[in-house]
C-alpha cells in the first residue's frame, strides 16, 4: 500500500471515530455499528497495519438512550468527550476556549474548511479535523507537492500534541472501563490505540 492509499485509510478511520462519537443516527448505525460498517473499519486498519476491529454487543434500549447515559448531562455516566474536561485548566472554565481551531490552521496555513458538527474541543469534532487532514495530504501526495505533504503532518503531529492526543487516550481508557465489550466501550478502545499510535508515528 503506498503513501496515498494509507492517508485515505487512516482518514476513513478518523471519520469512522467522529461519526461514532457524534449522537446516533441512522448514519451511525449504518457506518459504524453495522457488521457491514464494522467489516469496513476493520480492513481500513489492516490496510495500514493495525489489527483491531470494532466488535461489540448493543444494550438494550436504542444506541441513543446509552449514547445518553453516557455522556449526557442528566446521564450516570459520567463521561465528557471534550478536552477541556481533561485538561488542567480547564477546570475553572467551560468554555472551549482552549481550542480554537480557526487560529490552528492559520497559524498552519493550511485549507480545511469549518466544522460545525460540536464544540471546538469535542473528541468528534476533532477527530473529523485530522481526517481533513490526512484528506488533504492524500490530495498533496497525488500532486507530488512535498513541501504541502511536510506541511500537513508537521500540522497532524502539532494537532495531536497539543489537542486530540492530549485526552483521547484518557477518553478512551474510559469507556473502556464504563462500557466493557460494548459499542461506547469498543468505540473507546479503538479511539485510545489509534491515536496512540498515531502519535507515536508522526513522532518518530
């Protein structure tokens, strides 16, 4: 598998990530908790050599009351999938001022359009911000513009550093811990190993 084949798979499984993160829908259901969407996700990670597929049991109920449960305000989960929860100091604030993704990519010179799917600082909206990403350095890899190509990843790393790697990994551990075997659960565990690992690629 080349370069531009592995940006496109690693973008499909950020999408995968923000769409699952995002409350349920049909899209939801039909993309990523589906055995056809599940099957999709699982060769995505093959394709660039991480084993791991999502699979889980459903609760219950509709995957909208557990996606309630969970992280909404009234739930028992007690789950917040917003860095600002996460970090330091964003415990005297609740604002996501700490995210400001306009300035990002400004201060990056890159073109990516606005997201308006959740706050700045929500693990989905951000996932679905390095799926743009890794988009884009597929389209740069095809033109064979190197220079946009270092661009880009030294944007992902400077990203994942200082925004998405920063709680995803906590994130994840936790649903792991709150959801064992199911959806949330499994969703968390493949959100913590990834970005793990991506990180630890754009590192090296």
């Amino acid at each position: 598998m080349n370069e531009i084949e592995k940006a496109r798979c690693r973008s499909i499984v950020y999408q995968t990530l923000a769409l699952g993160f995002s409350p349920p829908t049909g899209d939801v259901l039909k993309r990523v908790a589906s055995a056809a969407g599940r099957s999709k996700i699982a060769q995505q990670l093959a394709e660039i050599g991480f084993p791991g597929e999502l699979d889980f049991r459903i609760r219950e109920g509709s995957l909208a009351e557990r996606y309630n449960q969970l992280f909404g305000r009234s739930g028992s989960g007690g789950v917040w999938p917003y860095q600002t929860h996460f970090a330091p100091e964003a415990l005297s604030t609740d604002s996501n001022e700490l995210v400001d993704l306009d300035a990002f990519v400004i201060e990056h010179g890159l073109e990516v359009p606005s997201l308006k799917r959740e706050r700045a600082d929500h693990v989905s909206t951000q996932c679905e911000f390095m799926a743009l990403l890794d988009e884009r350095e597929a389209v740069a890899l095809e033109k064979g513009d190197r220079l946009l190509v270092e661009k880009i990843r030294n944007a992902q790393a400077a990203f994942l550093e200082s925004y998405l790697g920063q709680f995803a990994p906590a994130l994840g551990a936790q649903l792991e811990r709150i959801d064992p075997g199911d959806f949330y659960g499994e969703l968390g565990g493949l959100l913590k190993r990834f970005v793990e690992a991506e990180c630890a690629r754009l590192a090296s």
